[in-house]
C-alpha cells in the first residue's frame, strides 16, 4: 500500500503543485489549425477530447489515463521528465506545456514547434485555455459550448449549495502516506478554493495568496476543519486501507472532522485535475461537504 499511494502522491505533486506562481508575461493570441499536437499535462489531454479534436492529439503525458482513448496513444514523459528524443519523432506543429519547461522550450525552438503554456492555475484560467485551444484548433463553436455547459452546471451547484451553512473545507492534494507529514493542501489562488466556494464551502487556507501550500499538523489543527478531503487520486482502496489513512488524521487531536467523522478518502482520478471534468468534481464537493452520511 504505502509505496503505490508514495508513488501517486509525487504524480500529484509534479502535475497541480507549483506553491508560487511566478508572473505570466502578457499572452499571444495563437491562431492556426494545428494538426499535429502534444500535450504535457492530462488536464488539457481531455480538454483536446472534449473540444473533439482527439484525433489531433499524437503524443499525451504517461499521467493521461482519460478519455480511455488517451491511453491509446504514444507517450513523452511527464512535464519534469520529459522524453525528447520522442517528441521530435512524432513531428508535432504544436506542444502544449503547463507552466514553463526550459529544456522543452529549447527543443521547439530549435525544430519549429509552436509552444503553447497553459494557464490552468484558476478557474477563469481553465475557461481561457479552453476557449484559446478552441480557436487554435479550429474548434471555436465547441470551446464555446464547453463553457457554456461548465458553466452552467457550476451556477445550479452554486445554487443548491445556497441552501447550506458554508462548511470549513481542508482539501489536502498530497502527502505521507504513512503519516501526516509532507502535506500539501490547497491555497486561496486555486482552482480548487473557487470549486470549494461554488460547492458550499470555505477553505481553511483561503487567506493564503498560494495555489497550494505545506503545511504542519500543528498549522492543520489550528484552523479547525469541519471536513478533510484527503486526496489519493487513482488509488484502488479496500475498507482497511481507507481505515488505516482516516487513523492518521484521528492521531492529530480533537477537530470537528474527526470527531465528527467527516474526513474524506478520494480517490477519483479528476480531482486535482483542472479539465471540463471540474463541473463533476464541484457536484462531488457538494455532496461531500453537505451530505453528513459521507463518508
């Protein structure tokens, strides 16, 4: 058990966690029909799917498992390993690239590869990249029907939660996974704090102006969370293993959580994942949060 969820607490890590975000230079609008493209990420792997351009798509991270059709095709690593050797090989006209990668940049200045750096750190980021990919991609009319939807499904979330009290929400995105130690939780800056909003909630590390941050058990007791969201995207948990990561949390002292029973085991593989997938992932939230026969 500990090195498989060891293992997918890293992969959460690498692919949602820059704690800081450095300052984004101004953004070039990118207009062309690319046809041959390669992703970093898995986030916009099923954005690519969704706008129904799949077909365009000839290289995706090894961290893409969705659509299942992604994990058909031809793998270049991951955005801190890289595969550079295969990505020239598959010839793209366009690299998708989550935040900034010297080394890659390099690589497709050197064979013509138009780089695209995907803004996903928001929610207004994850609406821009879906509708700057719809136009680059010739698929304006269905980028713009995918906002429309998300956003519609995120306003009747938002509405139903209305008839809540907000719940203080502690979303951990990974950690020990023999402890609590190494705990990386979510920030202010996040798409995941606006979701946590939309769902009802109040993040218990909303004044930080980080995206993610680590925090100490002693950090994590003082705020009080009436709800844990544990987060072991991708894990395939039996009851026991569950007890065994809930136990850790029971250790940390008297919290409403815990004394409450309201930590929460997830193990969906979309939910540090900023994709059309998040119009779910806010339904789940709600359900989480204001639902006391969870878990």
């Amino acid at each position: 058990m500990r090195s498989r969820i060891a293992r997918w607490a890293l992969v959460a890590c690498v692919w949602t966690l820059p704690a800081c975000r450095p300052a984004e230079p101004a953004r070039e609008t990118i207009t062309n029909d690319y046809q041959r493209v390669v992703t970093m990420s898995p986030s916009t792997a099923e954005i690519v799917f969704a706008l129904g351009a799949g077909d365009r798509l000839v290289g995706v991270s090894r961290f893409c498992t969705y659509p299942p059709e992604a994990q058909q095709l031809p793998t270049i690593g991951g955005q801190r390993d890289p595969e550079l050797e295969r990505i020239v090989d598959l010839h793209p006209d366009l690299l998708i690239l989550r935040g900034h990668n010297d080394v890659v940049e390099q690589l497709c200045r050197e064979h013509a590869i138009q780089v695209y750096h995907d803004p996903t750190n928001t929610l207004d980021d994850l609406f821009v990249t879906i509708d700057e990919l719809g136009r680059m991609l010739k698929r304006q009319s269905q980028a713009k029907e995918l906002i429309d939807s998300m956003r519609r499904s995120l306003d009747d979330v938002r509405e139903r939660a209305r008839k809540h009290d907000p719940v203080r929400v502690l979303f951990v995105v990974s950690r020990s996974p023999d402890r609590l130690a190494n705990v990386f939780v979510v920030g202010g800056a996040s798409y995941l704090a606006s979701l946590i909003e939309i769902a009802g909630g109040v993040g218990v590390f909303n004044d930080s102006e980080m995206d993610y941050l680590e925090v100490s058990p002693e950090a994590i007791l003082s705020t009080r969370p009436e709800v844990i969201i544990d987060a072991m995207p991708g894990q395939n948990l039996d009851a026991a293993q569950r007890a065994t990561l809930i136990a850790h949390w029971e250790k940390l002292g008297d919290i409403p959580a815990v004394r409450n029973r309201r930590v929460i085991i997830v193990t969906d593989n979309y939910v540090t994942i900023p994709s059309p997938r998040i119009a779910i992932l806010a339904e789940d939230l709600a359900d989480w949060l204001h639902n006391k026969d969870n878990p």
